[in-house]
C-alpha cells in the first residue's frame, strides 16, 4: 500500500509520507478486526473461533473464553458472537464479564444464563471503563425466590457504557437491565423483564431515543441519575401489583421527557415522581415537554407528583375514562359499558347520554374515586350510571269514592289492597276490585266491588299457637257459609260451631267449640268398684247419678250418657270392635276402665 504510493508519483514531504502510512496501518488493523469472534457450547464446555481458527484454548468455561477473546484483540475493536446467530448460547449459572482492557465491543447472536445474585452475576456484565454495543438476545431465565431478595436475575449488569440498538434482552424475573453508575442508550430492540425492565442508580446516565421497553414496572431512575427520553415506547403491564409505574423518578433523581410513548396499564402509573423522603427536601425534577403519555385501568394515573409537582410544558397526557351502567330490569348483576374515553390530565370527560332504562330515572354519574369528578380527570376512573326506580301512588277508594287507603309502590311491583275487614256495606257482598294492581307502572286509583243482597259471617277459632285467629266470609242471603278448616289443638278436640250458619239472613259470629281431652292411663278397675269390666260391656254400680263417657285411643269422645243410682249393665257391643277407654264420673268422683269389645 505504501509503495503504490510512491508509484502513482505522489509528492510528499517526510511528514505527510509517514501521516498517510500511519492511516494505512490502523486501517488494516481496523479491517483485520471486522471478522467477529463467534463463542460456541454448552455445559461449561466453550470455544471462541475467529476465521474459522480457535482463540486461545477449546472447551473451557464462558470467562476463560472471554479473556482469550480480550487477550486476541489486544485493545482494538471487537465483533463478538453468542453462537451462530440461530441457536442460543446457554452459559448455564454463569456470567460473561467484560472488563479490563477492550475497545469497543460488538455483541450479536443469542446468549442465556440462569444466574441468581442481584449485585454480582449477571447474563452479561459490562465493567466499568469497558464500551459495549448491542444487537443481540441476551436473557435471564431464573424465578425469583421469595426467600431471598438477593436471589433476582438480571439479564445485563452495566457499569460501563452500553448501547442496545436491536435484539431482545428479557429478565424471567427483575431486571432486564441493572444500569450501575453506567451510560446506557437505547435506540432500538426490546427490553422486557417480569418485573422491572431497566434500573438505574449511583449517577447513572440513561438515554432512551428508541426501542420497546415493558415490566411489570419499565424504567426508574433512581438517586442522582439522569433518564432522558425523546423516543421508543415505554409499557408498565402491572404485573406484580396495580401500582407499577412505566418510569419512576426518586428523589435527587432527574428527568426530561420529549418523545416517546409512555402507557402504563392494569391501574398502573406511567411517569410517577417521587420528591421527598423521610422529611428530606430535594433538587430531584421531572418535565414533561412532549410525547404520549397515557394509563389505563381502574386507578391508574398518567401523571404523579409526590412531594414536588411535574413540570409539564407539552405533550399528550391522558387517562383512561370509562362510563358503565347496569341495566336494572334486563340484567341487573352484569356491568355494560357505554364509552371508554382518553381525557387529557386535568381536563373534563364528556358524559355519554345514559340509557333510557324502563322504570327508572338516571340521577348522575358517580365515579369510583370520589375527590375527582367529571371536570377535573386526575386519574382513570370508572363513572357509573345511577338510577332510582320509579314509584307510584295507589289509591284504594270504597264504592262511594271515600279513601280506603293510599301507598307507594315501586315500578313493576304488587300494591298490598287494604284489610277486607275495613269494607262493609250493608246488604251487598265485597267482590273485589275494578283494577289489577300485581304489576305498578302507573300511579292507580282501584275502587271495591260489591254484589248485593250479602252478609258478613265471621268465623273465630283457636290457632295451633294457641292465638285467636278470624276469617271473613262474605255470603248471600238465604245461602250457607262455608266454614273454614280448623287446625288441631294439642289436648282438645273441635266439636263444632257455636250457632247455625246454612241459612244466613244477617251478619253473624260464628265461633270454634272444643272439649278438653281425657288422657288415656292404663288399665285398671277403681277401687271402689263403680265399674267393673264384662264382654264387650262394663257393670256400673253407682250410689249416686253417674256418667258414662267412652273414648277411643286417639282421646276422641264417642259416646256419654247418664245413669241413676243403682245397678246397670252396659254393653258396648254395637261399637267397632277395638279398645277403648271408659270413664265413670259421679260427684267428685271419677274411675277409668280400658274395655275390649270383640
């Protein structure tokens, strides 16, 4: 190169010759160094190759390989590739540390690790002083274990200068990637993390201009670190709970937002400024001057400032504003959702019309979080239809068009008619009403219904309770009233009705006789002898008037007649044959018999 030179008669002093010969140089080193170092195998057992040709030894474990690699490249520029671009290079529990003396490194292919120390392991670790670009997939594949806190996976540790512009770097648990008082840039590729996708603290630097960025919480910036981002989108899934964030600033801490999409989702917050600690003032700030910055979910909100307000100079800011309503005749247990709005932060929702629900009258909206209303959109809300159903005024009126009784009634529900025992007219038997009141729609008037020549016949009887209980008939004249059932009273036996009611011709009472019941006892003979047993009969020797009664089983009296004193012979021959119980009562006196008629 440097002859050719001289060949093509170029003129040049002894400084300009050895300027040009220097440039060549370095331009060969540069050229020599464009093939990529590409790292192969499994089970500690790797190898890098360049060219084809093995880099220091074969099969030995991922941090040898790394500083054969370091060792080769002696400094200058570097290309290094996780396996052959398709398949993925698996490091096992393993780190690949970069640090000591390198140029700018070039990262590509796929690498995974399940490494588990939150400080010092890492998939790949970029050590302070040390460059590094990078287009490849790199991944941390270890669960967090809830009993130790020191045991989250961290895709990428940065305490040098790294620049992610393509690939994926993916965190099955924390963090994708843990920026440590490094340069970050991101401008392209995705960063993705269970949990919390970049992490920076300790002065880190993060400049986000690209890319898709998503956690269950995306970006924080942390004491005295600086985030600025112009680009990308940034997403908060809310994974692990409804309070994540798509970017935090803590206090000391400083961010300038221009670009960008910034959304966080599942009543997350998408830019939450956290200013004051412990009752510590601050110089930490976040300012808003552009991009797309948005929450969704019940609770969410775009934008917090705690401690110290955002500064918001432009840019998109809204939340999420839905209206629902329940339909209260269809289907009352089920929400239905009339309008899902985007309001920017602090600005009014426009309320739909709610639906006309038949019934009802709608009477406003109320939102899940009382101190914001519809004016001044704070965070997303959820505004609910409210509804009061509709009632009406029945109005119970005699034949006369005197005021039996008046009440309120619901829309679609049964108005309770007054006591039937409030309605008399002489004469006339009460028949009903002249309207339908099972179903309310409508404000009533429901007057009574009589047909003449009619009486009032009521029955009074003894309840099983033992209350007093009445019932209302109303019946014809010259007609009979229909006695009601009468319930049985434990020790008594209903023997009938006081008074005649098969041909009524004026109001009546008509109330229940009962007749205690003798207890049936064992049988025995009385020791006085008044009466003593015989087939089918008894003898009764009586010195006074005496009285017979016999029962069956159950206590109920089938017969009872009275004797004179004397001698008498009774037979019960012409009952059913079964026992029976016989009771001899004379004065104060009384003797029980168990008889057996055959």
């Amino acid at each position: 190169m440097v002859t050719d030179l001289f060949n093509k008669g170029v003129a040049m002093t002894r400084n300009t010759f050895f300027t040009a010969f220097l440039a060549a140089l370095l331009s060969t080193v540069a050229f020599a160094q464009t093939a990529p170092y590409i790292i192969t195998g499994s089970d500690e057992q790797f190898t890098a190759a360049k060219d084809g040709e093995t880099v220091g030894e074969a099969d030995q474990p991922i941090q040898t390989v790394i500083e054969a690699i370091r060792s080769d490249a002696n400094g200058a520029a570097v290309s290094i590739q996780f396996e052959d671009g398709e398949n993925v290079l698996d490091i096992g529990t393993a780190s690949a540390s970069f640090g000591g003396n390198w140029g700018k490194i070039t990262l590509s292919g796929k690498i995974t690790s399940s490494s588990v120390n939150l400080w010092d392991e890492s998939t790949v670790q970029i050590q302070d002083g040390v460059s590094v670009e990078s287009t490849a997939d790199i991944a941390n594949t270890h669960d967090f274990n809830p009993d130790d806190y020191n045991s989250h996976g961290t895709a990428i540790y940065n305490y040098g200068t790294l620049s992610i512009s393509g690939g994926t770097v993916s965190a099955a648990d924390y963090n994708a990637v843990l920026n440590h008082g490094g340069t970050l840039s991101i401008s392209g590729g995705t960063i993705l993390a269970k949990g919390l996708a970049v992490s920076s603290f300790d002065s880190s630097t993060v400049s986000i201009t690209g890319g898709d960025i998503s956690g269950s919480s995306a970006v924080s910036n942390c004491v005295n670190c600086t985030l600025s981002i112009s680009g990308g989108t940034i997403l908060a899934t809310g994974n692990f709970a409804t309070n994540d964030y798509a970017v935090y600033n803590h206090r000391f801490g400083t961010v300038t937002i221009s670009g960008g999409t910034i959304l966080a989702t599942n009543g997350g917050t998408a830019v939450y400024h956290f200013a004051v600690a412990m009752g510590q003032s601050d110089s930490g700030s976040v300012t808003i001057s552009g991009g797309t910055i948005s929450a969704t979910g019940e609770g969410g909100q775009a934008v917090v400032g705690f401690g110290r307000d955002i500064i918001i100079e432009g840019g998109k800011i809204t939340n999420e504003v839905i209206f629902s309503y329940r339909d209260w005749v269809l289907d009352p247990y089920t929400v239905l959702y009339l309008d899902t709005q985007a309001v920017e932060h602090g600005s009014p929702a426009i309320a739909p019309t709610p639906p006309a629900i038949e019934g009802y009258t709608f009477t406003g909206w109320t939102g899940d979080y009382g101190y914001y209303g519809l004016d001044n959109v704070q965070q997303c809300i959820t505004f609910t239809a409210n509804y009061n159903i509709n009632t009406y005024t029945v109005t119970f009126v005699d034949w006369d068009g005197t005021e039996i009784e008046t009440k309120t009634v619901n829309h679609g529900s049964q108005a309770y008619s007054p006591d039937v025992y409030s309605l008399y007219r002489e004469g006339y038997i009460f028949t009903g009403w002249d309207t339908e009141f099972d179903n309310v729609t409508s404000d009533l008037t429901v007057t009574a219904l009589y047909d003449e020549f009619a009486y009032r016949v009521t029955f009074y009887w003894t309840d099983a309770d033992g209350s007093s209980v009445g019932e209302l008939h109303f019946v014809e004249r010259g007609s009979a009233a229909i006695a009601p059932i009468v319930p049985e009273i434990e020790g008594y036996t209903f023997i009938g009705w006081d008074i005649e009611f098969d041909n009524v011709t004026s109001d009546l009472t008509v109330t229940a006789e009962y007749e205690e019941i003798t207890p049936i006892l064992p049988p025995q003979t009385a020791t006085n002898r008044l009466i003593t047993p015989t087939p089918n009969g008894i003898t009764l020797t009586a010195k006074t008037n005496a009285t017979i009664s016999v029962y069956n089983l159950s206590g109920k009296l089938i017969s009872q007649q009275s004797y004179n004193a004397g001698n008498h012979s009774i037979s019960f021959g012409h009952l059913p044959k079964g026992m029976y119980v016989v009771k001899a009562s004379h004065g104060s006196e009384k003797e029980i018999l168990r008889v057996t008629v055959r």
